[in-house]
C-alpha cells in the first residue's frame, strides 16, 4: 500500500478530551505506514476537525445511537470519497455498533481489531469481581443493587463514604445515605440498572493501556501513575511507572480472555494491595504516552490487522513524564461552515 486510510473517533480534544488526537497523533509518526486519517466527529466544534497536522478530513457522523445502517452508510461513503481500509472507534458508545457490523464493513474492505461481544461485556462493573479474581489482583467491596432498600443495605454493610456507579459509566463519592440516594436516582434514570455501591479505597492512581493480539499474547503495554488531575478526573500530568501487579495483571486479562484490540485498567495501588477500578475497551486520552516511549500501539494494531510488519518488544522507560497543555488555534470560519453544512472538512 504506498497510503492507508484510518478512520478515528473521540477527536473532542477539549477539557474532558477523547483519545482520537493522541491516536491520530501516534499514526502520523509511523512514517512507515504514510496513513491518512480520517476524522471522525459528532460535532463541527471538535477541535479535532481542525487540526489537519494529525487529521488530514473529518466527517460528521450521525450519533451511533441511531440506526446502525446509517452509521454504516456513512462509513462506506467515507471509503468512496477519501479511502478507508481500518477504523478505531475510541468512545464507549461506538464499540457495540462497530462489534456488530464488523463483518459488514470487513466485506466492504474495512478492517477493525477490537473486542468480541463477550469481551466487551467485562467492561461492566458488576463483572469487576469476576475479572479481577481471574487476572489476580483485588476489587474494592462492591455490591450490585436494584432497589433504594438494597443500596441502604449495601451502604450498611460496606460503611460510608461509598462510590455510586452506572454499571457502565459516570461515578460519585457519597459522605451521606440521602447523597448515595440521590446519586442512585440520577444514574437509574440515565444508565438503568444495576447500580454499583463500591468501597472507597486509597493509594495511587495507577493505569495500564495495552494492546490484545486475540490470541492470549501482548502487542504492547504500559503503565502511568496519574500525578495531576482535573476537576472532572481526567489525568493531566502522569509519568510512566513499572508496577509489577498491575502489568502482571495485565498481561493475565489478555491471556486469560484472550483480549483483542486495546484496553485500558484503571487501578488504585494501596502498598502492595491493587485494586481494579476500571476497565475501558478501548485506548484511553493519554495513550499518546505509550507513543512517547517507544510503544506506538495504535501503530502496531493497524499494522496486525493489515499483515504488515511490526515490534512485538514491550519495554519502556520508567520516570518518563508526560504533561497536556492548551493553545490557540486559529482558521478560517470557511472550515466550520463546511463541517457544519456539508458535514466534511476541508
């Protein structure tokens, strides 16, 4: 192939930023590869759309909520007008559209490596105890509720402050049952159930991001201690870290459930106890920082997927530090209407 076109969502690079930039970002500087990258984007304000030195066009998408065959659709149009041969979906409410249709689009000549059905379903928090007893790491106390009188129960049991979770997304520290309560509420009428009460644990924020060739083998990993973050939780500054456990633990969820595509855990490291948090299917915003010590992992899915050579080594640096940082960017307002009328730019 002399150029590969590569599709890449979560180009939302604002205060609460998407992983499509830094995965954008990552292909770029595998020069070997020459990819052109297709932004994908839900909104004409992403600045992703912008930023034509990582995105070379982007294309509004219609909400993957929606119907599938229109999502598709447009994907198909995307490889008549500009190529497509591979896509990385980065948000959570992407990847069930794409598991689905990804035969489809594999017969249309686009190619994707992620998770199975099953897999993505780990993702769940009421299967974090399931997961964690598997890879050999602990879970904070946790209980799955469906009713208020079994969230006062399970407050009662673990002990204040807790955690409120959606099974799959959003979370909030409780100090009262009246706050658990109204947390409880909030989340059953945006998520449903089950609703996740966890113990609170502390110690260092530590995560992994990785890559599963499918087969119970490591394409890649690595470990960041969060150092700074901002009001909404997202880590702004991190440093790479060689947690044993948590790598250990890792490379168990690969082998162990034989884990295709990229995933991240989420994890709280308490002396030589670690918690499982989270798992996020799919590569989070600072997976730039894998790039920056030599594990271009985006790079090295595309180049799995597509039959071409690629490293299998998995070392990296510890004490590396990686820092997010703001700046202006300045256009011509030709670029919005266009994304905003014909919903592609340039």
């Amino acid at each position: 192939m002399d150029k590969i076109f590569v599709a890449v969502s979560g180009i939302n690079a604002v205060d609460n930023p998407g992983p499509g930039v830094a995965v954008a970002r990552s292909l770029k500087e595998d020069e070997g590869l020459g990819v052109q990258v297709a932004g994908l984007a839900y909104d004409a304000m992403e600045p992703g759309v912008y930023m034509d030195w990582v995105v070379d066009r982007s294309f509004v998408m219609p909400y993957p909520s929606g119907k599938g065959q229109d999502y598709i659709d447009r994907l198909l149009y995307i490889k008549d007008s500009f190529g497509l041969d591979f896509v990385i979906p980065n948000l959570d409410a992407e990847l069930p559209l794409y598991i689905k249709y990804a035969d489809q689009l594999d017969k249309a000549g686009i190619k994707t490596f992620l998770p199975t059905k099953e897999q993505f379903r780990l993702r769940g928090k009421d299967r974090l105890v399931e997961v964690a007893e598997k890879i050999r790491i602990r879970v904070p106390e946790t209980r799955a509720v469906h009713s208020v009188d079994a969230l006062v129960e399970a407050i009662g049991e673990i002990e204040l402050p807790v955690m409120v979770k959606g099974s799959y997304y959003q979370a909030y520290r409780a100090y009262t049952t009246q706050e658990a309560v109204g947390y409880y509420n909030k989340l059953v009428a945006e998520w449903g159930y089950p609703i996740i009460v966890q113990q609170v644990v502390t110690g260092d924020e530590l995560n992994v991001v990785g890559v599963g060739d499918g087969d119970g083998e490591l394409l890649g990993m690595v470990g960041m201690k969060k150092m700074w973050i901002t009001s909404q939780g997202k880590v702004w500054t991190g440093v790479t870290v060689k947690n044993e456990r948590m790598l250990d633990a890792a490379a168990s969820l690969v082998h162990e459930f034989k884990w295709r595509g990229p995933f991240e855990l989420e994890c709280i490291v308490s002396g030589e106890d670690v918690f499982l948090i989270e798992i996020n299917p799919r590569f989070p915003a600072w997976c730039y920082l894998a790039t920056g010590v030599g594990l271009n992992l985006p790079a090295r899915i595309v180049r799995r997927a597509l039959g071409l050579p690629y490293e299998i080594g998995t070392d990296y640096e510890a004490g590396k530090l990686f820092v997010r940082y703001t700046y202006e960017l300045v256009t011509s307002m030709d670029r919005l209407q266009a994304a905003t009328t014909r919903g592609e730019s340039p």
